[in-house]
C-alpha cells in the first residue's frame, strides 16, 4: 500500500535536556501526516534503535543541542548496522557548527537539520528519500 | 512563503524582486507575544493613568521606572558573562580572561552532569563531562574554579544549576571558609530556582517537594548566615526559552517565586527578612519595545505583589531586582554574524529598561559554546552600550512614552489575568503538579515553529533574505578538550579512592538524619564537602531520605550502608 504512512521515531540520546526542539518536531511531521514515536529524553543508543526495530520505523531522528553530536552518530550508526537497518532513513537536528555536518555525513547521516529549519522542507525531505515500502 | 522575496545570491539584478524589497511594509503590526498595536498613541492613551500611583519616578514605589534615583549615573549594571567550558581550570582560565577585559562579574555555568547531580564518574557522564559548562564533582573542583579571585570583592553569580543549587552553596561556602573569608561578607548571587530546572530537562532530579525544600534550604540558611548574598535568582529566562510570551514569562517567573516564599513564610520567615534578597533572571527577546515594556511591568508588579499580597514594609523587599541574559533560541545559525545586531538591540532594551547585571550571548551560541572571540565580542558590545552610546545618562528615557506606558500596562494586564488563571487552577504548584505548565510550553513553541514556518515572524536568513549554507564559523569553533574530560573523571576516581572513608561516611550520615528530621541540610553539606564527599553523594543522600532513588536516572545505588556502617564505595 503505497499511502501506508511514514512511520518517525524521535528521540533525545544522553543526558542532553534541550527537547523543545525534539516535542515541536514530532508534532508538526504529526500534523504532516507521518506517525511519529517521540521517545523523550534520556535514551541509549541501544534502546532508540530496539524501538526502530520494534516499531519498524522509516525513518530515525536524533536531536542533539550539548554538542554530543559526534559523539553519538558514530554509536547509533553502528547499532543501526548490528539490526540491518541500512534502508532506515537517518536524520539528525539540532545546534552543531556548520563544520560538523560533513563529518556527520560521512559517519552515515543522511540529512542534517539545523535550527532554522523550516517544516515544509523537512517534511519534504523525508518524503523524497524515505525508502519504498512493499 | 519567503520564495518571491528572497534574494538572489548570483547572477543579475531581479528588478522585480527590488520593487517589490522597495515597496515593502511590515507584514505584521503585533507584537512578538501577539499583541495588536496602534498606528501612533497619544495623550487619549494615557487618560486614566496617576503617575504617582502607576508609574512614579524611578526609585519610588512601585518602581516602574527602576530601583534607583539615578540609576546607571550611581554604577554601570554588572557586565557578566556566562562562563562554562570543560573543567573547573579551564573556567577558570575563560573567566579570567573575561575579567582581563573589563567584564565586572562572574556568573560560571554548569555542564549537564552537575545539572543532573551526578559525579563524572557515573556511568552516563562518560560523553558529557564538561560538554555544556563547567564539572564539580568535589570541594577541590571548586577550589580550581575559585582559583585566587578574591571572593569579598568580586560578584560571582554561581553555577547555573539550579537542581543542585544545595550542593553548589555548600561547596562554595566550604571554600570560602577555608580561604578565610568571613561569609557574612561574602557578595554575589546563586541560581537557586530547582523548581524551574524541571522544565529545563532535568525533572528526575528535581521532584517538585525536594525543589522547594532544598531551594528553601538554601535561602534560609543564607537569611541567617550571608546577608549580603542574593540566595534566590528565580530563573524566568530558562521559562521563556520554551517558546512562551512576555506575559507568559513573568506570570509563571511570579507564580514559581511564591512557591518559594510561601515555603519561607510557612518556616516562620518574615517578608522583608528575605524578599529583599529574590533576584530574577529575565530574557531579552528581540521585540524591543515589548522587552522594555515587559520589565518595567515586572517591576511594578513585584512591588505590588510582595507590599499588597505578602505586607512587606521595607521598600527594599519591593524592588524587582534582575539580570538579563539576551535570548539564546532568538540566534540562528544561518547568517551568525547576524546575531551580534540581534545581540545588540536586546541588550540595548535590557539597559533602557534597567537592568542590574546582563550577560550578552556571543554570536556563536546556535553553534557552540563561546569562542574566546565571541565572548569577547559580546563583553565588548555591552562596553559600546555602556561607554558609548549616552543611553546611561538619564533613569528610564523611554518612561512617559505614550507608547511604551501603554504597552507595559497591557503586558501587566496580561500577566495579571494569566496569574488568576494559575491561582484558579488551585496555585502554581497545582500547575505543575497536573502539567498544566508543561502543556503551555508545548503548546506555545508549536505556535514559534508554526509562525516561522508560515512567514507571520519573519527571521533574516531563516526565512527572508536567505543564503547558501554556511560551510564554517567565521570567528572558528569552540571544543571541549577531552583531555579534560577524562582527567575530570580520573580525578573524582581518585579522590573516592584516597579520601577518609570514616569522615565521608558520618558525614553523610548526618545529612541523611537533617534530611529525614526536616532539618536545614545546608550545614550538613558544607561538613560533608569538607570532608570530601561529592555532587552525587550529597544530593543522592538526600534524595533518598525523601523517598527517591539515589541516582536520578535510576542506574547507581547508594554507597553508603547506614545499617552495617559500611560504605560500597569502600573498596
């Protein structure tokens, strides 16, 4: 079915409290018409990627605001690819130099959002690149 | 919405697009928090105002035109940056060189592990120690932090977290003490608001019973033994943040103060022995006739509340004293060097609406945390202010402004009718307990997004007058060295490892008893940082004794056995 929706965990990872971001997210992809997951703060690498798994999500967003971010990608990537999850489509947001962002690229991001972002563009994004399911 | 305005960044001239940038007009004529106003406002305005009874001079009751006579002609408001990197020495080193440049105080902030009131050694500090502001794990963290800055001399707001605010007094007070200072005489001010740290991310280390009894443990203890510190910063900035209104900010800033003085009042506490203490971090948005509007209503509004509600008599009890720290989530990181102008008006509207003490963000903030250069561009802009500009000349220039006074009575209006709905609600605590507050956050930060996303705000290279994406910083990036991190780790190990196990254990154990009987835990914690003990044994060991896990996330057990006199940490 190809109007089945596009199914969005979110998720704050560590200790970083800034989820104001995170919460407005989750709901406008909502009111984009996506079914989205917020799994709140204080997550682990492992259990943000047991709930992609769980849930069979399309796409994983990680928002980082304390500067963790290349610290963690690295760690979610990797236990995307202990579960397979290669056709997860995999967005970070958040405060990061604009230096950061290549480097989080080539660590298996495939689209960084900064602040500023504006919805319709993400909401495009995901659509554009999430993958085809059967 | 933005695609017919926006510029072209190559090639020729869009003649159109220049009439059309020619002919613009302001699309909006509200306010940031959405408030209509009027073409022009004249003396109709004003009609039913008393000066003497609404507005009055500046330093007279009800202060709306600010707590002093002559205002900045007496002494410049504090210039004090926001200092917080890595470890204790590497703040310290931040903070010096801030002073070096003319900032005249001190306000240190904490990374997210001493929020929390975990040790660098808990197993989720790992990634985080340092990341966001300054570690403590212990009295001799502290002590790197003080280094030699002389402590009757310097103003030091301390440590931006207020969860552990408890801890962060007794640490402070143990090295004061131990460098000799009388603490009577001690100057400065703590971020002591554990309540609002729950909105902050950190609600499982401050449930809102322990918020108030530690917040209240702090000011108590501070009534009686330092005098001339101010014990309560109540923080309406780190609220505002969340996307709500000016009104909004000063509605919920008041209704969270009186939880602190209805906790004072119900320990026998008189209204003028601490109100005159109550401090209040306050943000500066970027509607600037708004922001000033919003100060001077707080102002008379806090006059009234703490004389008409609470029957303080000393005028000192009554006067809304407040730093300014320039709105962070204001900043973008499209365009940064963008955010120095936006810096600027904000901290021109802080000054013209009498501030006391301001912290300018550096442009970086959307980015990093401060560069050396973007701190110093921001003292420096506080210094032009100051310096060059004549606006500190005269109290209040904009008081009489049929604008200005017509606008902070509507934001008192507001933050008045936002108030009863609060008290109908059953009080502020009421408000938090059923997340009422929670919901209007959540509420009003999608409402920020929404205007954003359909161009009713309109943001310079956010969603007009946008450009390519930036591939670098301009002034560089500021990182967090882990060798400091790891030697922060190392160091808490060690000094668990090499400590007095007997002394921390009957140290503790007195907090535990103060904790269980009620009793202020502020002097157990000052003996128990003496003796070595740290960040997460204080507040874990009181945690406990109100019924919560040791650890707020629920990971660690507590060291300390009372039963059998032994101590797991005691290898």
């Amino acid at each position: 079915m190809s109007d089945k929706k596009i199914k969005v965990i979110i998720s704050k990872i560590g200790l970083d409290g800034h989820d104001r971001g995170a919460k407005v997210v989750a709901n406008l992809l909502r009111k984009a018409g996506m079914e989205v997951i917020y799994l709140g703060m204080f997550q682990t690498v492992e259990g943000i990627v047991k709930a992609v798994v769980d849930e069979d999500a399309d796409v994983i967003g990680i928002s980082y605001l304390s500067g963790e971010h290349l610290m963690f990608t690295p760690l979610v990537k990797a236990e995307m690819e202990k579960w397979g999850l290669d056709d997860v489509l995999f967005v970070v947001g958040g405060s990061f130099p604009p230096e950061d962002i290549p480097p989080m690229i080539e660590m298996g991001v495939d689209k960084v959002f900064r602040g500023g972002t504006l919805t319709d563009d993400m909401v495009a994004y995901i659509k554009a690149n999430v993958r085809q399911k059967e | 919405m933005s695609q017919d305005i926006e510029t072209e960044s190559t090639g020729k001239v869009n003649w159109d697009k220049f009439l059309k940038d020619y002919y613009a007009k302001p699309q909006s004529v509200r306010t940031w928090s959405g408030f209509d106003v009027k073409e022009i406002y004249t003396p109709e305005d004003r009609k039913e105002a008393d000066y003497g009874l609404e507005v009055g001079d500046s330093g007279e009751y009800p202060f709306t035109r600010g707590i002093h006579r002559n205002m900045f002609r007496g002494r410049y408001w504090t210039r004090r940056e926001v200092v917080g990197i890595g470890s204790p020495a590497d703040t310290h080193e931040r903070a010096a060189y801030c002073f070096k440049n003319g900032g005249t105080g001190l306000n240190t902030i904490a990374d997210v592990t001493y929020e929390m009131g975990l040790d660098p050694d808990h197993p989720w500090a790992e990634n985080e120690v340092g990341l966001t502001g300054v570690n403590i794990c212990s009295i001799e963290d502290m002590e790197d932090l003080v280094g030699n800055i002389p402590l009757d001399r310097v103003s030091w707001s301390v440590i931006t977290a207020s969860t552990v605010a408890a801890v962060t007094m007794a640490q402070y007070v143990a090295v004061a003490q131990k460098k000799g200072y009388n603490i009577s005489r001690l100057r400065g001010s703590i971020q002591n608001d554990p309540i609002h740290f729950a909105y902050c991310g950190f609600r499982p280390a401050c449930p809102l019973d322990l918020s108030i009894k530690l917040g209240s443990d702090v000011m108590e203890f501070c009534t009686k033994n330092m005098p001339k510190w101010y014990y309560t910063t109540v923080n309406m900035y780190d609220l505002r943040e969340q996307g709500i209104t000016a009104p909004q900010e000063i509605a919920f800033g008041f209704g969270i103060a009186m939880c602190y003085i209805d906790e004072l009042l119900r320990r026998g506490l008189d209204i003028d022995d601490f109100a005159p203490r109550f401090t209040f971090y306050v943000s500066c948005h970027i509607d600037f006739f708004e922001e000033i509007a919003k100060i001077r209503a707080a102002r008379r509004m806090w006059a009234k509340l703490i004389k008409e509600k609470y029957g303080a008599k000393n005028p000192r009890s009554m006067q809304f004293r407040f730093a300014v720290h320039t709105s962070g989530c204001s900043l973008h990181p499209q365009q940064p060097l963008n955010n120095i102008t936006r810096i600027s008006y904000q901290s021109l509207a802080a000054v013209l609406g009498g501030v006391q003490s301001l912290h300018c963000c550096s442009y970086d903030e959307p980015v990093c945390l401060p560069t050396e250069k973007g701190h110093l561009q921001a003292l420096r802009t506080q210094q032009i202010i100051a310096y060059e500009t004549g606006v500190t000349n005269v109290a209040d220039p904009l008081g009489g402004s049929y604008f200005v006074e017509s606008l902070t009575d509507k934001m008192e209006e507001e933050a008045l009718r936002i108030m009863k709905q609060v008290a109908d609600i059953g009080g502020m605590e009421e408000a938090i307990r059923t997340e009422w507050l929670d919901h209007q956050f959540e509420k009003e930060a999608v409402k920020r997004q929404v205007e954003l996303d359909e161009g009713e705000k309109l943001t310079v290279g956010v969603n007009i007058f946008t450009t390519e994406q930036e591939t670098e910083t301009p002034l560089g990036v500021q990182r967090v060295s882990s060798v400091s991190t790891r030697q922060q780790i190392k160091d808490c190990i060690k000094l668990k490892e090499t400590r007095n196990h007997n002394k921390v254990f009957d140290a503790i154990k007195h907090l535990r008893e103060d904790a269980e009987e009620n009793r202020n835990t502020i002097p157990a914690m000052i003996k128990a940082t003496e003796v070595f003990a740290t960040t997460s044994e204080l507040m874990g060991t009181v945690r406990e004794a109100y019924g919560y896990s040791y650890d707020p996330l629920n990971i660690l057990e507590s060291p300390f056995d009372f039963s059998s006199r032994t101590s797991k940490a005691v290898v």
